[in-house]
C-alpha cells in the first residue's frame, strides 16, 4: 500500500506489501467461488423473469404483491431450496432463528444441538441456563446439546450415540463460530452431520443456522441434506445492500410452518407490506457473492497480518474457509480494546467515536463492538466485536470492499503498536 491518507508506520506498510504478494493464490480462489455464485444468483434472476414491475411497493396487507413472491422462489433457488420466505420485517438474525425454531417445534417436543453451546442471543430463546418468560422451555420444548470435542469440531460419535437413545424433532447446527474460537463448519462437514442424522431418524428436522456463511462457498447446506437454513439480511446475504431483514429456506412444508409462526396461522406468507423494500432486497441479494468474497479477502488479511505480527488468529490465512469470520487473539483486555478502536477509526461513519466496553442485552460479559456502518449492526460490514473474557479475543467480520478493509486492518495494528501493545 502506497502512504496516501493515512499516517502508517513505514514498517506496516512494508509487511503489507509482503503480505499482499503472498495472497495472491487465495484471493485467486477466493474469486473463483466468486464467479460461480454470483453467476447462480444471476441465472436466478433471469430465470424468474426479474422486471422493473417486481421493485415496487406494496402497502396494507400486502396481498398478491408479485415483488415478495418471485423474491422468494428467486432466493429459493440461489440456496438450492425448494422454497423461501425473505422477508424486511426479521428485525435480526435471531429473531429469523426464533420464527423458524417455533414454527418447527411444538410442546414436548425434543431439540438437539450438535455444535455444542449456541451463540448468546440465542440463549433466551432456547431459554437455558434460567427461565426466560415466552422461551421455548417456557412452552415445554425440551432442548440437548452435544458438546464439541476438544478440537472443536462436533463429536460424530457422541451425536450417534445420542440420537440412537432418544426421538428429537429437530437436529440443530450452527455453522458459524459464535463468541468461540471453534472452527466454522464447512459445507462437506455439515453434509456429513446430514447424513448422520438422516441415517439414524431420518424423520428428524435438520435446521442449520447459516448466518456469516452464505455464498462463502459453492454450495449452501439445503444442497446437502439441511432441511431448513436460516440467516440475516444484514450479513452476507444482503450483500451490504439490505437495510434489514432475513431469510428461512428449505423445504415447502417448513417454510409454511414458520410462515404461519410469522404472521398467523392460517394467513402465512399471503401477507406482509414491503413498503417500498423490494429495490433494496433484491440489489442486495444480486450484489452478496461478490460483497461476500471482498469481506472474506479482508479476513484472509487480517489473519496474515496479525499472524506476522505474533498474535495467534483462526483460521489461518492459507485455510479453506466456511464464514466471514476472523478471530485474533489478542491476550488482553487492553489489546482488544485498542484494535476494536483502530477498527472503528477506518469506519466511513462515525469514525471518531471510540468504542467502549458496556453491559450489552443478551449477552453475559461486557461487549466491546466496533461499528461504523451505513446500516447498523450490519456485520457484512468491516465490523469487530468480543466479549470482554479469556482469552481477549477479537471476532472481526466484514468488509464492502477489500482496500478500504485492508485499510481498516493496517488502523487496527496502528492503534495497537501507539499504544505499546504490540513490536516490529
């Protein structure tokens, strides 16, 4: 990188360069995945006959608004699902989990997560741990997990065993990592897990949280044995683009199911105002793989920056990756809250606020979230957050485009080396 704007150490942007030139075979692969995606939603677009008529607005009840509709078989097919419901009105990632969550489950019946702990939020919805007034325990869903072994990776045999003892309605994966440092679950993983589960109760729901990894690879988990998948339009799959959102997909029965656990019983999908959202939805869903691979060549960055550095960080820059999601392990407080400063520093909004720890709803430990985006808490979007606890890790996801992320990276040691947190 060129000294332009920025007030980079000389030594900084000397690792840079030596870094880009070593990337050049993963950004390479990288594109390639690029290529096929955004060629697949392309061909979706074109095979729904996508016009001009479906970017309009619907308002009331939303009756027969054919935006909605064709939006839905056209996200169907970019996830290689029999069916969709993308909808503006999912206020977030786990509300779209909770729907589709409720709409499978019933009283009685019996959950098993087969990656162990659920990410935070997710917590009061299951309602583990503590009672939680309108959690599916508090409606007589009984809920299981299986832990991760000790590399993190799920317990094959712990989870066959499992199923063997008990009838669950539903097999819950989480693809993502969460506040872990665990490694994200490929689409060949999550394929095994499938089969597994199918093998042994084949009548048993297969839901994947897919959140962070849309477009990530080349194929989704409904094109490998996941019933239902579900994610955020303010993630990968809105492509920086939608406002808000997100999405269920799998197949036609499910998704029924979780229409009616959306709006009503008996009215599901016929429903729903899109208010003029259309444009955005559908820009978005149009710009995601190529959103989706300048993010992850950010994350390659970071990892090979800060593993030249000496922080330990996962996955490497040379894996194969599975999400958007980069962890460095920054060993303590006060290097966490630095590179959480340096990343906000690079943000094209509210660059010049300084990140602070605080109490955040959902989540047990103070949070630290580095955030300028255009939409907020959009983490396709350069963003850094974590949990103030061992080991001070930072989860850093995101970027609209790779140089201004790369930017955002080169900020963050910045800020660390100012502040004696880090040596050249």
């Amino acid at each position: 990188m060129e000294q332009t704007f920025f007030n980079f150490d000389k030594r900084l942007l000397s690792l840079d360069t030596e870094i880009i030139s070593d990337l050049k075979g993963q950004f390479e692969k990288i594109d390639s995945i690029v290529q096929y995606n955004q060629q697949k939603v392309l061909s979706a677009f074109i095979k729904n006959r996508v016009s001009e008529t479906h970017l309009g607005i619907s308002t009331g009840y939303g009756y027969d608004d054919i935006g909605r509709e064709t939006l839905e078989r056209l996200w169907a097919d970019c996830m290689g699902a029999e069916d969709s419901l993308i909808r503006h009105n999912f206020v977030s990632g786990t509300h779209t989990l909770c729907v589709a969550l409720f709409g499978l489950l019933r009283p009685n019946d019996k959950m098993l997560c087969l990656t162990g702990r659920p990410y935070d939020t997710l917590i009061g919805v299951l309602g583990i741990d503590k009672h939680v007034d309108g959690s599916l325990a508090d409606y007589g869903v009984k809920y299981r997990q299986v832990d991760l072994k000790e590399d993190g990776l799920p317990d094959e045999e712990a989870i066959i065993n499992t199923l063997k003892n008990d009838n669950y309605k539903v097999a819950y994966i989480q693809r993502s990592r969460g506040y872990s440092l665990r490694p994200s679950l490929s689409i060949e993983r999550i394929e095994r897990l499938c089969k597994i589960v199918k093998e042994i109760s084949p009548d048993t729901i297969i839901m994947v949280d897919n959140c962070y990894g849309e477009f990530v690879e080349k194929k989704e988990p409904t094109e490998v044995g996941a019933d239902l998948i579900a994610g955020s339009l303010i993630k990968n799959a809105g492509g920086g683009i939608a406002p808000t959102g997100g999405y269920i997909a799998g197949r036609s029965d499910l998704v029924d199911k979780c229409a009616f656990r959306l709006t009503a019983p008996g009215v599901g999908r016929e429903v729903g105002a899109t208010l003029g959202h259309n444009r955005e939805l559908y820009m978005g869903v149009f710009a995601a793989p190529h959103t989706v691979g300048e993010a992850l060549k950010t994350a390659v960055y970071c990892a090979a920056l800060f593993s030249k550095l000496g922080f330990a960080v996962t996955p490497s820059a040379d894996e194969d990756r599975a999400d958007i999601i980069q962890s460095v392990i920054l060993g303590n407080r006060e290097g966490l809250i630095a590179f959480c400063k340096g990343i906000q520093s690079g943000a094209p909004i509210d660059s010049f606020v300084s990140p602070e720890p605080w109490a955040m709803p959902g989540y047990d430990d103070e949070v630290i979230m580095a955030a300028g985006s255009f939409t907020l808490g959009a983490s396709i979007e350069l963003s850094a957050d974590a949990p103030l606890r061992e080991p001070f890790a930072a989860w850093m996801q995101g970027g609209l485009n790779f140089h201004s992320g790369q930017t955002g990276v080169l900020l963050a040691a910045q800020s660390m080396l100012e502040n004696g947190l880090l040596t050249l």
